[in-house]
C-alpha cells in the first residue's frame, strides 16, 4: 500500500545532533564512544553540545510543544527545523523533503513558502503587538519576491 501526503508526518527529527565547535565531529565520537558529559565535551574539545540525539516526528495538525532550561537547545533545535542551521548528524524531514539532504535552493523555498519564524529578540517591530508582528510573516509572504 502507498502512503499519501496525509500519512507522513508534517515534520520528522531522527538523531539529530548539533555539536558546537572545530572538533565537533570529533566531540561526537567520543560521546557516542565513552559517554562523555556535556562538561567533558566542552573541557576536552572546546565544544557546546547544543541538541543531543532528538529524535520526534509531529503530525499536520498535532500541537507539539518543545521545553526546556535556558541553554538546553530549544532554539537550536527549532533553527535546525527551520532549515537555518544543519546537524552535526542526524536528518529532518518536511513531509517527504529531507531538509538535511536538501540545497540551498530548496531550502529557500521551504523557509520562504513553509516556515514562519518570530525570533525572541531581534527582528520584531516594536509599535506592533505580538499577534502583530506573526501576521506580519503572512503579509509579507503575500508580496510577490523579486529573484
């Protein structure tokens, strides 16, 4: 039986790791080898581990809810989602379009046509309220782009 659309899920997160740093790849491989914490990475290779293996999938439709400490990597997270920055490992999809997988040309379309993002501080217009500056997103998205 084939699957359509409807049955895949809106977004899908497998192992995803981001890893801050120069040795990052390195810092990797000793996690997964030796179990090291997120202070050992950060002593022994000068890195942040920034998300750690998540693995979700959320259905069209579904209310998903991502929580955490300040500096757990819930906007790291969302920054991969969102197709502005890539894993040190692991894949996303959007439906059928691995985003991990995909160029920079695809990636524009999905952030243009497909995501909407309110940053925490930056980029929002003061004199508008909060509902405000999200509707601006689909205003703006009404316009047509020049290439």
């Amino acid at each position: 039986m084939e699957s359509s659309e409807s049955d895949l899920p809106a977004i899908e997160c497998r192992n995803v790791w981001k890893i801050f740093g120069k040795r990052s790849d390195e810092a990797l491989t000793a996690i997964k080898r030796k179990g090291l914490s997120k202070q050992q990475v950060h002593q022994e290779f000068d890195c942040v581990v920034g998300v750690a293996d998540a693995s979700f999938s959320v259905r069209r439709g579904e209310i998903f809810c991502i929580m955490g400490l300040s500096g757990s990597g819930k906007s790291t997270l969302l920054n991969i989602l969102g197709g502005l920055d890539t894993p040190t490992e692991g894949r996303v999809w959007f439906r059928d379009i691995e985003l991990t997988a995909a160029g920079e040309r695809l990636l524009t379309r999905y952030r243009r046509d497909s995501v909407g993002f309110v940053f925490q501080f930056y980029n929002l217009v003061p004199s508008l309220t909060a509902r405000e500056n999200v509707e601006l997103v689909t205003e703006i998205a009404r316009e047509p782009m020049d290439a």
